[in-house]
C-alpha cells in the first residue's frame, strides 16, 4: 500500500515538474488537428506527402518480399527443371530402344521365323576415315555370332562379321574396300554389287547394273538376296546420281547410303539357317 501511495506521489511531481512540456505537446497536437482538418491544401498537402512515405515504404517492403520469393520460385524452376531433364532422358531412352528395335526392319520384320535368327549387339569401336574402315561390336562367338553374318542397324545395311572371339565381333562395313554386297533397285530384277571407292561415308557405288534395267533418282535400292548373308530386301540407300561404267556396258549409280555411319551404335546381327552350308558348298565349288 505504502509503496502504491509513492508511486503516486512521484508521478504528480513528475507531471507538475514538466507541465509546460505537457500543456506544448498537447497544444502542437491541437494545432495539428485543427490545420489538416479545416484547411483542403495542408490536407491534401499531408496525405500526399504521407501516401509518398507510405509508397516508399510499400515499395521497399515489396522489394524484400519478392527477393525472397523470387529465391523461392527459383528453387521451384530448378526443381521443375531437374524433373523435365529426367523426362527427357527418359524419353530419349525409349527413343533409343524403339530405334534399336526397329533394327528389324524391311524383310526382317516378314521374314519367316525359321529361316533366321536375330542377335542384339552394340557398336564398341568404329572407324570411318580409312580406307579400309571396322567396326567392333560387343558380343562374339559365345553369344552365338559367327563370320559372314549380315549386320545391320534401324536405318539399313551396316556390313558383315569378319571375324569372331569368345565376346567380341569384328566387322567389315559398307565402307570398306573388300566389301561388296549384292544389291538391286526396288521394282527390278536387275542386280549389281555395292562398293565403297573411299572418301565421303555417306556414299557408296552400284556396279555391274545393265543398261536396259530401268530406274529413276531417289529409287530405294536394297539387298538382292542372292547370297547367304542378307534376305531381300534389307534396306540399303537411295539412288542420288548415275552414270555410265569405264567400259560404257553398264551403270554406276552413285548410291547415298541409309545408314549414318557416324551414329550407328544398336545393331541386329542376322544369322541364316543352313547359311554355313551353303557357304561350304559354294567354296568348294569355287576351288
């Protein structure tokens, strides 16, 4: 009680010490109100200078805000992005598989079950720049492979198994000097032998093409079937230029070759049935 009645005390000697300070800030305040509230100029004077204050304030504010939600929204996008990333090389995947299994293409895809077997291998090393260019792919004689099996990619032809160890393939493509496959222009019966004279890997030659056979500029030309190694009609490139032979008794056709040999990686090794018989009959004959 005796210390309430002192607190007391001291707060009206402390009001009645400072009064006059009291009795200006009451009448500044007075002042005050009566300006802005009976005068339009000073009004609108203060709520300008005021809304000035405040928008600065607001501005500043807004500012902060939005730095700290745009660090927000940038973790957001970053997020957003990763997951798209994902996506796409999810997407670029399936691409790689479809492509790979569209390796059985043209004839293999109707080719009878019986007839061939189809074996899945990868491309491991691959040269182009030679003139006598191999390619190295990365299952051999255990996954079943054997030399003089055809090879080929989505797009087409690739080559022909040279030789062969327990895990490994090496193959002779398209672009080598002793390749030679048997080809013919989709419609015609006509044949002739594709090589590879070196220079541009996008272009091979067809050779030994008669001149009665008939043809146009950009006609499919596809494997003949007359060997052991590829069925009919396993695509092979188009035909983009033509002219006549050294000898003038048949075309050379300038031929730009399906496969991208600069990509190729996913390959189908295609094996006949009774193809190494055929190939054993044939060497005989030959000697």
């Amino acid at each position: 009680m005796l210390i309430s009645i002192e607190l007391v005390r001291n707060l009206l000697n402390f009001l009645l010490k400072y009064n006059y300070w009291f009795l200006f800030l009451l009448l500044e305040v007075a002042s005050f109100v009566l300006l802005f509230r009976f005068n339009r100029y000073q009004q609108s004077v203060f709520f300008t200078s005021a809304n000035e204050v405040a928008g600065r304030v607001y501005e500043i504010s807004g500012g902060i805000s939005s730095y700290f939600h745009l660090k927000s929204v940038n973790e957001d996008l970053l997020d957003r992005n990763l997951l798209l990333e994902q996506r796409v090389a999810q997407l670029e995947k399936m691409l790689r598989d479809k492509g790979a299994d569209s390796a059985r293409l043209y004839s293999l895809e109707h080719m009878e079950a019986g007839d061939y077997r189809i074996f899945k291998a990868n491309v491991i090393k691959n040269t182009l720049n030679r003139a006598d260019n191999y390619i190295t792919l990365d299952q051999g004689a255990s996954a079943g492979i054997r030399p003089d099996m055809g090879v080929v990619d989505a797009n087409g032809v690739v080559g022909i198994v040279y030789k062969t160890s327990p895990h490994y393939s090496l193959v002779i493509p398209l672009l080598n000097s002793k390749s030679s496959i048997s080809c013919k222009i989709v419609g015609s019966e006509y044949f002739g032998y594709l090589k590879w004279e070196g220079g541009d890997s996008r272009f091979a030659y067809l050779k030994d093409l008669p001149r009665h056979a008939e043809f146009n500029l950009g006609d499919t030309v596809v494997t003949s079937g007359y060997s052991a190694v590829f069925p009919a009609g396993v695509m092979v490139g188009t035909v983009d230029d033509m002219s006549d032979s050294h000898d003038g008794l048949s075309y050379l056709l300038k031929i730009k070759l399906a496969t991208d040999f600069g990509k190729v990686s996913d390959v189908r090794v295609i094996a006949r049935n009774g193809q190494e018989e055929q190939n054993n009959l044939e060497v005989e004959e030959t000697n």
